[in-house]
C-alpha cells in the first residue's frame, strides 16, 4: 500500500532566512506536512478519505474503506498520541494546538478543504438522532470553550484575590493588600466578559454550524445583551420589569446574559429564515433585504416566544440536575463517575457544556457546577491508572506511552491515556472508572462546585470554589489512590502477560512451523487460489488495496504465510496485516464484508505486535457461520506495498504450500 505522500525533509526548499522566529516557524511548518503526508498515506492515500475535521484534541477522518489504514505505523507518527474508530470516523488524537495545524495540512494536501463543510453536512444526516444532536452541540461548543476557559481561570484567580479568611482568617488578599483592588476590579471585569456576552459568541458558533452567516449570528448575540435590556442578572431584584408595545402588545425588554438554550434556538432560526431568503430574493437586492430582514424577523420572534420560553427551559434544566445531583448525594456523585468515562468515550460529555455553561453563569442562585468537579475526578483516575501501568509494565513501547499519557490525563487531556492505555488493556480502564466513582461520591457528598471551567484535573482547583480547596484535594486523593489499586489488582489477576514484552515463538511450536525462505509466502490455507483479479468484490479486483491472490478456502485455520510481525488485527477480527522479513506488507482479509459480523466468526491466536514463523497458527474461523449470513468465504492475500511477485501455485493449493515468490 505504497503512496507518494511521503516527504523526504531534505528535499523540501528551506530558506535561510534571518531570525531565529521564523526558522523555526518555517521548520515546525514542513514538520507538520511530514506528519499530514503520513498519516494520509496510512489511512489509506487521499482518495480513501472523504472528510476531515478536527475537535480540540482528534483529527476526525471518514474513509471509503476502514480495512485500508496501517494502525500501527499511524501509531507511530510523530506527535500522533493514539488512534481509534468511533461513531463512523478514525480518529487520531494530536493534542490541542497540533491537530488545528495537522488538519490544515491534511485538507490542503487531499484537497478537501473546500468541500469539508458540504461533506460534513451529508455526513450529519447518518445515524440516530442522539448521536447527531450530540455532534452538533460539540462543533458548537469546542470552538469556543479556550474563550470561556479563560473566563474561568481568570474568574477562579479573582476569588483567590477576594476569598475572605482564604489565607489569614476574615481577610482577603486584597484586605491584606489594598493596593491590589484595582488589580482584582481588572480581572474581574475581563472574566466577567466572556459569560456576559456568551450570547454572541454562541451565536457566532451555532449560526455558522446551521449553514448561516457567522457574523449575523454574532448581531443577534449582542441585541440579546444590549445595555438598553434589563440584565438577566438584575432579574431576579428587579422591581419593575421595563416592556416594549408593540401595537398594544406588551413585550417583556429583558437580556439573555450568561444563557445557552435560548441563543442556540435563535441561531437556528436565523440561519434557516436566512437561507430561504436567498433562495426567493433576487440577487440585485438579496444583499440588502436578506440581512435586514433575517436580523428583525429573528429579534422579534426572540423576545416574542423563543426567548422567554427557552430561558424557562434552560432555568429549569439546570435547576432540575443541581437539584438531583444535591437530592442524591454521594451516591448520585457516584453514578455520575462512574458513567463519565464511558460517556466520553461516546463524545456525549460535549453536551455537558451547554448545562455547565448555565450553571456558572448562574451560579448566584445554583451555587456553581458539579460537572466540572467529577470530569476531574475522571481524569485524574484515567491518569492514575497509566501511570500504575507504567510502574507494572516492562513493555518498553507501552511504557513510552504511559509516560506522557499519563501525565496528560493528570493535566486534563484523557483521550491519549484512554484511547492509548486503558481501554487497550480493559482492566485500567475499569479501574479507572472505579476511582472516578469513589472520588466523585466524596465530591458530591462534600457538595464541592466549581465557579468556572478550567483544565479538568490536578489544575482545576483553581475553578473551584475557594471553601472547597480541601474537600476536592480529598476528592482528587481518593481517585488517584483508588484507581491505582484496583489497577494493580486486576491487571495482576486477570492480564499479567499484557504487561510482558511481546516474545518470540516458543520452541515447542516449531513442530507445526516451516523453515521458511525469506523472499517466498506460504499459502495460508488450502483451497482453491485464483489471481486477485478474479476476486467478486470489485474493489479487491481493482488492486485498488494491492496485487495478490484470492483464495476459496476448505477448512477454516488462518496460517502465516512469512515469518515476520503482526503489524494489526483489526478490531472486529476478519482480517490482519503482517509485515515480512524483506518489508513486504501483507494484508490477509478473511471473506467479503465480514466486517459485518463483529467477529462472531473469528477467533484470534495473536495480537499486534507478535513475532510469528510462517505455519503458525493466526486464526480459527467459521466458515460455515459466514456462508449463513449470506456472505462469501473468498479470502484475498494481498501485497499492499508494491512488492513485485510471480505465481507459484496450481489451481489448488494446501496450507503451508509455497505459493508466491517475490521478485
């Protein structure tokens, strides 16, 4: 599966040019297509591709054919934290700040980038309704979150200032320090800013992902919040409401400061009235009318019915799982961590952010969020458990990526320690989820809220509420130290040898093996073996995947046709890639579109990274399981590397049988 995206660096043009800055900017640049260049050529080469996009950590890719990617040499990748297939879409996490730069490469060198939105349109109308709302909400939310995030660390920063008894009892810093008062007036005002006028930069967000203009979505954002409104936070203690008549209709003039639901439904609105404008407006006036009258048509039906019901809502909503989470103690906190994990892993933890934007926006009369607390727990558990890991393990491999992993997670970021580590093994992973459980009780119990949002581990104690510090110290305590247990414990009970470096074939095996010649495959079964390009799957036929055989095969035993390395057994079991002692890769795919099955079919005698001698046994199969579900046995033996071979099989040939010799 050779491609030509791959760049040798030396023979990029680099200019010397003076100044420290941008040698460096221009070096990080072609570092960064280096690593697009491959990560396109192991998913498969551009053409297998047909959309990418990023969140703030995963390159999101959706292919034609997920049987195509290299896993392991994509593992591989400078920079690239781990790799993993969800929700139709490969992902390949990155970290933020790389991925935006990754993705950019990506889209220019495949040429997607002007389509990316359109594909991502269609895309949006697959699967079920949860899952797309889900989707949307985060395209929404992730590109704003670093603005509220520094909202919040600057608002967690001016409680430390303001905090009375925080450091010398009935004193605040700024008592203690009265020089100091402006300092704190200052960053509270630029804390305040992002949540006061949160409705623009929702607006902005959600208007562009329903297909509106951006800019008229950040319009409508601030008439939510002009100065002439009565504030949303002045409400409550207002004792006259100010109204508009409109025709002798009264209507209600008050701001939607610090609110999501509403400002989310306008978005929508806008966006669609807008787009049926252009269709029926001509296009010598569209430019004028258009604007104007999306802009009133939306404004009036938001003070009219969206708004004042959607604030309803959205109050209640936040009032309603603040009032659960307090109702349940513990034991809610409990439940909640131990979901959150599994919750992530589904890309539903977005939706959360719309709910503990309310809540912190709000948190005069809710007290703060109790999200944002368990994600802590959660991560820093995700984090716990790696790190055991990485004191358990004498995978060298494993342990270079338990190191930074781990310490991510710590920090905040668990998709490399999640996705990398713990649901790998299984076992850290529900270790993990316990000490989340055990942390977040403790949390709830204490009812310890946050008061902004923040990085969501060890640094999240500067988001919570100052009186607090202890009881989440505690709370972060008990998950580290639960999760690290429980991880030695079930990794020495149940996966002891995950933890072993991956060793060779063992001698009393190589009864059943061959004295294989390097440059000469074996024939994996017995049956009937035919050119590839008499293959029934028309994409196999193509070579599109590579040159090789197809075989019909009479008993289902899978053998290796090399010695060499399992490179990957993909996830739902119906095929593996190996990589030969002379470099040839070798993708053996058992039937066609069993992929279907979810390996019911299979059952596997390795994993990724074993050594293995050609004869050995790879996989036991079902064959009969396969030809029920209407499917056809035919096993394609490719070359996805251009490796060049000649024929040395008969129409039959049996397992072990010398069938191609490379050139």
């Amino acid at each position: 599966m050779e491609q030509n995206y791959h760049i040798d660096m030396k023979s990029v043009p680099y200019k010397d040019h003076k100044g420290t800055k941008k040698k460096k900017e221009e070096k990080e640049r072609y570092g960064n297509i280096k690593i697009a260049s491959q990560v396109i050529q192991y998913v498969g080469g551009k053409e297998n591709i047909v959309s990418a996009m990023h969140c703030a950590t995963r390159l999101r890719m959706k292919l034609k054919n997920y049987d195509l990617v290299n896993e392991d040499e994509l593992s591989d990748v400078d920079q690239v934290k781990g790799v993993f297939l969800a929700n139709d879409q490969y992902q390949v996490i990155f970290g933020s700040g790389t991925v935006n730069l990754v993705t950019a490469e990506v889209l220019n060198q495949t040429g997607l980038g002007a389509s990316e939105t359109k594909v991502e349109e269609a895309e949006e109308k697959k699967g079920n309704p949860l899952m797309r709302t889900v989707k949307v909400l985060s395209d929404i939310f992730v590109p704003i979150i670093p603005a509220i995030v520094a909202g919040g660390l600057l608002m967690g920063l001016n409680n430390v200032l303001t905090a009375q008894g925080l450091f010398v009892e009935g004193k605040s810093i700024i008592d203690l320090f009265p020089a100091m008062a402006g300092i704190a007036t200052f960053i509270n005002m630029c804390a305040a800013a992002p949540f006061t006028f949160l409705p623009v930069l929702i607006g902005f967000s959600a208007t562009k992902k329903f297909g509106g203009n951006p800019y008229l979505g950040a319009a409508m954002g601030m008439i939510m919040v002009h100065p002439d409104l009565l504030n949303a936070y002045s409400l409550a203690s207002a004792e006259t409401i100010p109204t508009w008549n409109w025709f002798g209709l009264s209507v209600e003039a008050i701001g939607y400061q610090g609110t999501v639901l509403p400002v989310l439904a306008v978005s929508w609105i806008l966006a669609n009235i807008e787009k049926r404008l252009h269709k029926v407006t001509p296009s010598w006036l569209d430019n004028l009318s258009t604007p104007l009258l999306s802009v009133l048509i939306t404004a009036a039906l938001t003070f009219l019915f969206v708004g004042p019901l959607l604030r309803e809502a959205g109050d209640l909503l936040a009032f309603g799982l603040s009032w659960l989470y307090s109702t349940l103690g513990f034991l809610g906190g409990a439940i909640f961590g131990l979901l959150y994990a599994p919750i992530t892993i589904t890309g539903m933890h977005h939706s959360f952010s719309a709910i503990e934007t309310q809540l912190i926006a709000a948190s005069e009369t809710t007290g703060g969020s109790f999200i944002f607390p368990i994600a802590s727990m959660n991560n820093v558990a995700q984090g716990a458990a790696v790190l055991t890991v990485l004191f358990l393990t004498k995978n060298e491999k494993l342990k270079s990526l338990c190191t930074a992993s781990g310490i991510s997670a710590l920090l905040g970021i668990t998709e490399p320690a999640m996705f990398g580590v713990t649901l790998k093994l299984k076992y850290p992973f529900y270790a993990a989820i316990i000490g989340s459980a055990a942390g977040s009780a403790w949390i709830a119990g204490t009812k310890t809220l946050a008061l902004a949002m923040g990085a969501a581990g060890l640094p999240g104690i500067i988001s919570i509420a100052p009186q607090s510090w202890l009881n989440f110290a505690i709370g972060l305590g008990i998950s580290i130290l639960t999760s690290a247990i429980m991880t030695v414990i079930l990794m020495k009970k149940f996966a002891q040898e995950e933890l072993e470096p991956s060793k060779k074939v063992k001698a009393h095996d190589e009864i059943t093996l061959l004295d294989a010649q390097p440059n000469v495959l074996y024939a994996p079964m017995s049956g009937s073996v035919r050119p590839i390009s008499a293959c029934s799957d028309a994409m196999f036929a193509s070579k599109a995947m590579g040159d090789g055989v197809v075989i019909i095969p009479e008993e289902g035993t899978l053998l290796s046709p090399v010695n060499g390395k399992v490179m990957m057994v993909f996830p739902t079991k119906h095929a593996i890639g190996l990589q030969g002692e002379n470099g040839e890769e070798i993708l053996i795919h058992v039937g066609l579109d069993t992929v279907s099955l979810e390996g019911k079919p299979f059952e596997v005698c390795v994993k990724d990274g074993d050594e293995v001698r050609a004869g050995q046994v790879l996989m036991q199969i079902d064959l009969q399981m396969i030809k029920d579900a209407g499917l056809s046995i035919e096993t394609p033996v490719l070359i996805t590397n251009g490796k060049e071979f000649e024929a040395l099989h008969e129409e039959t040939v049996s397992s072990r049988q010398e069938m191609l010799k490379l050139a």
